[in-house]
C-alpha cells in the first residue's frame, strides 16, 4: 500500500481532462488500492484520480457514515468512467470541501438526484440512481475529471476570498511548523 500525495491548488494539473480507461489489468487495481488508502489518510469521502497527478477518469468514494459515536465500518465504493444520467431539474445545496482545496469550505448547488453509470474494476457496467450526500459527492468528483474544482462554481469574488484564506492558512502553517 501507498499513500500518494495531493495535488493542492493552484498545481495546473487539476485541470487536466481526464481520459477514459480501457486496460482493466492489475495496475489498475494497485492505482486504485493506493487512492483508497490516501483518501482515507487524507479522512477524505472522495478522490479522483488526477487528484494524485494520474489523468485517468477513476474514483473512489467512501461516505463512511455511521451512527453518532460509531466509527464507520470501510467500504471504498470504486467508479471508472462513470457518467451522469438524466440530472434532476431540483437543485441541491451542500457545503462542499476539497482535499485539493484543503480547510475551505463553500456552499454549491447541484442536481439533488442522478442516475449514474460507470464500470467496476473489472470492466462491468452498473447503473444507480443516487442522492443525498452520494449525488452531491459523485458530482464533485466527475468535476475533477474535467479539470473543475468546486470554487469554480463560485463568483469570482467568493473564489477570490476561498484562495486568500488558503494562503493565509498556508503563511500560517509555514511559519508554526
Ligand atoms: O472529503 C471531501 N468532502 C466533501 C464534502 C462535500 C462535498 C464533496 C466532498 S469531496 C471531498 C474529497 C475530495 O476532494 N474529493 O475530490
Ligand atoms: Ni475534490
């Protein structure tokens, strides 16, 4: 097992397109171990690939919710290739965060239900419908393989003041460390 680093902004591979995978061999399966780990080292619910610099269209999702006071059994759901089916006209909004944006957190809208297709890591199609945090989270996560992150559906002015208080983290963090 490896745990890989993250890329953080404004690394401009964050905005690469990611492309289709077509080999379903055992480098995928050590690339796709390795996310697992680094999402759950990162206490990440989400990775996508080109987070760890591979422009591949693979992510791993694990919401790991569990009871008040329980720790959430793991169960690291994987989704290459994935697409979005028929997006509801509702809208939903959901504090978002990204390990690539780390500690910043804004408010987006997205379709509240999708369904979704994607292939397993044997190459097999399964499609779902989804809400709730998993929609919301599926959504972030097809974002990267666009080279979007979520502050790219602020204004300006919110993405601006997000990037600051970065920095400002980032100057404090250098000095105290
Ligand atoms: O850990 C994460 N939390 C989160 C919270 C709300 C909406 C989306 C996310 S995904 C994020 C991990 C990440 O950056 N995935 O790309
Ligand atoms: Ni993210």
């Amino acid at each position: 097992m490896s745990i890989l680093p993250i890329l953080e902004v404004p690394d401009a591979r964050l905005k690469t397109v990611s492309v289709p995978v077509k080999e379903f061999d055992a480098e995928l399966k050590t690339l796709i171990e390795d996310m697992t780990d680094t999402m759950y080292d990162a206490h990440g619910i989400g990775l996508a690939a080109i987070q760890v610099g591979v422009p591949k269209r693979i992510l791993v999702i694990d919401l790991q919710e569990a009871p008040e006071g329980e720790e959430a059994e793991k169960n690291p759901r994987v989704f290459i290739n994935p697409e979005i089916l028929d997006p509801s006209e509702e809208l939903a909004g959901y504090k978002e965060g990204c390990l690539s944006v780390p500690e910043q957190y804004a408010d987006v809208e997205r379709p509240a239900t999708i369904r979704a297709r994607w292939q397993d890591i044997d190459g097999k199609t399964h499609e779902e419908n989804m809400d709730g945090l998993m929609a919301t989270c599926l959504q972030h996560e097809m974002d990267h393989l666009e080279g979007i992150l979520f502050i790219d559906h602020l204004s300006r002015l919110k993405r601006q003041m997000v990037l600051k208080k970065l920095n400002k983290m980032r100057k404090e963090r250098g000095v105290a460390a």
